[in-house]
C-alpha cells in the first residue's frame, strides 16, 4: 500500500537510515540532558529543551516571589512574542501543504491519498479506545456512568474541538468539573492546569502512529529497541507540548530524528494535521476531567465542597482587590 510512497521518498532522501538498537537506550537517555541550553535551543533538540524548562520551572518556583516576578514577566512576554510567529507561520502553512501534497499527488497517483486515508484511521481509532478507557475507569472508580459525563462535557469537547487548544478552554474546564461534576476548587485548580501541560495521552499516540507511518513510508524497520525508545521519547516529548493548535507537529519532527526518521517526512502529514489535533486535544481535555474525579474520589479533605468554594471566592476578592496575580500567605 505505501509502495508508492516509498518510491517518490527514496529520491528525496540522502543516504541510509536505520533505526537504533536497544543499546542505545542508555547513551540516549542521558543525552536528553542538555549540557549547553543556548546550544539546544539552536540545534532545534527539543526535548533537551524541555527538560530544562522543567528544572528552571521548579527552580523558579522555590524563589522568593517578589524575586521572581520580573523574570515571570519576561518570559509571559516572550511567550506571547513566539505564540505570534507561530500562528503567523500556521496562517501560511496550509497553502505550502496544499502545493506539496498536489505534487505529490500527481507523481505518484491516489496511493498517497488511501494511505493517508489509513493512518488518519488509525489515530481515531487509537483516540477512541483511549476514551472509551476513560469511561470504563471514571465508571469503575468514580461511579458515574459514561452518559452522564457525556451529557455534562459536551460543549467542554466541543470546544475543545474547535480550538484545538487545551489552555484556551482550562476556564471551561475548571468550572465544569466544578459545577457539573462537584469537584472540590483544591483539587480543580490543582489538577487541571497541570494535565493542560503534562497530561497529553492523544498527544503521545499521534506522535507514535506518525512514527511507525513515517518508518513504513521510508522502509525503515523499528525493531524492539527503537519501539522502547519510541515510547520514551514520545511520552516525554509530549509532556512538553505546548497547549496550542498546531504544535505538536513541531515537536513531532524531534521524535522523527530520534528513531532515524528523516523530519522532512512531516510535510505529509500536514495535510491531515488539523483534524487529528482537534480529535487529541478534546480527547487530553477528557483526560483531564477524569483525572479530577478521580483524584477528587481518592484524596479526602476535611473541608466540605461549600467550605472550599466560600474560601475560594474570598481568595478571588483578595486576588482582585489586590491586583496580585498569586498570593502568597
């Protein structure tokens, strides 16, 4: 089936690939620690990156507050500085995908389109038995039952659908699970910011079904250590997505290179990128609700939900009076 494929990428492609043995693994795994973070930054290593984003994250973190405000400050702007060139660089990436998929097209005939067709397939397919484990597990420990949380998520998924964003509906989702699903603020507040980071189960499966897509278009055979190191790497490169449309196809061509995969394979998937992200990122934004009933049914507290909430709106009072973003008791 990607016969054809193959035979359009051999000519694009320099040289032999292979994909790495379990030897590897080690001297892998401790590369992923960037001894040079300018470096990484300009050599695109992007889950070195994210790696020392965690550690300078929880180093700032343990700073004083009034210490670290201006550096907080700095990198809010600088994010927003970066987050324009991203969606000005997404803007125009459906007209260069549209030019290379019609080349593509014509060269090799409709192949091209039934393969995608299979692999677009295979992540629904993928995402769905993920969701459908998540309603066997809020049914089993939470004890609501999957029409009930279908019911009350349905314009949180739809949302989440439609901005393929998992930090522009965290508002949503706070009070869903906090209004619908009576999920103590402790717990809402806690959990869901952090699994609209880290959480991203959709995320990881599109990068490993990209992957083996993109090893079979190439000819490359993934043996048992490039899988294990697949799955470490696509796990890891995950938990540093960033929250916003379009990007985990960037984090993707790392993964690629890390298992011997040529990143210019990327351009084929683009095509059919956007429909995939909307289909992980409401299946992430599930698993973040899940994961606050859950954690809600496990952790005890010796405030009540009306207790917590009367406190909360306090906070929310000193919070607005004071103009202070965190307060600091």
């Amino acid at each position: 089936m990607l016969d054809s494929f193959d035979i359009s990428l051999e000519e694009t492609v320099a040289g032999d690939v292979s994909a790495p043995n379990l030897a590897l693994l080690p001297e892998t795994l401790i590369n992923l620690f960037p001894s040079n973070p300018l470096n990484s930054m300009v050599e695109s290593q992007m889950l070195q990156v994210v790696i020392f984003a965690v550690i300078f994250g929880i180093a700032l973190l343990m700073t004083s507050a009034d210490r670290a405000r201006p550096l907080l400050d700095f990198l809010g702007s600088l994010q927003e500085v970066c987050m324009t060139v991203v969606r000005g660089a997404m803007t125009l990436a459906p007209y260069a995908v549209f030019g290379l998929m019609a080349q593509l097209v014509s060269r090799i005939g409709l192949d091209a389109l039934l393969g995608m067709a299979i692999y677009v397939l295979t992540v629904l397919g993928g995402l769905l038995i993920i969701f459908i484990l998540f309603m066997v597990l809020i049914y089993i420990v939470v004890r609501v039952s999957p029409t009930h949380f279908l019911v009350n998520m349905r314009e949180l998924l739809l949302l989440a659908f439609s901005t393929s964003s998992s930090a522009a509906v965290m508002p949503l989702s706070i009070k869903t699970v906090e209004d619908r699903f009576n999920v103590r603020p402790s717990i809402a507040e806690f959990i869901i910011p952090i699994g609209a980071t880290i959480n991203m189960n959709g995320t990881a499966l599109y990068q490993g079904v990209a992957t083996m897509f993109l090893a079979q278009v190439y000819g490359i055979d993934l043996n048992i250590g490039a899988l294990v190191l697949l799955v470490v790497v696509a796990v890891g490169a995950s938990i540093g997505s960033p929250a916003t449309p379009g990007v985990g196809i960037v984090i993707l061509s790392m993964v690629l290179s890390t298992v011997g995969i040529p990143p210019s394979g990327i351009a084929l998937l683009m095509g059919v990128d956007r429909i995939l992200d909307m289909s992980r990122t409401s299946l992430n934004v599930a698993g973040d609700v899940v994961a606050c009933l859950v954690m809600d049914k496990w952790v005890g507290s010796s405030s009540t939900l009306a207790e917590e909430s009367r406190q909360q709106n306090l906070m929310q009072v000193e919070r607005h009076s004071s103009s202070e973003d965190v307060l600091v008791r």
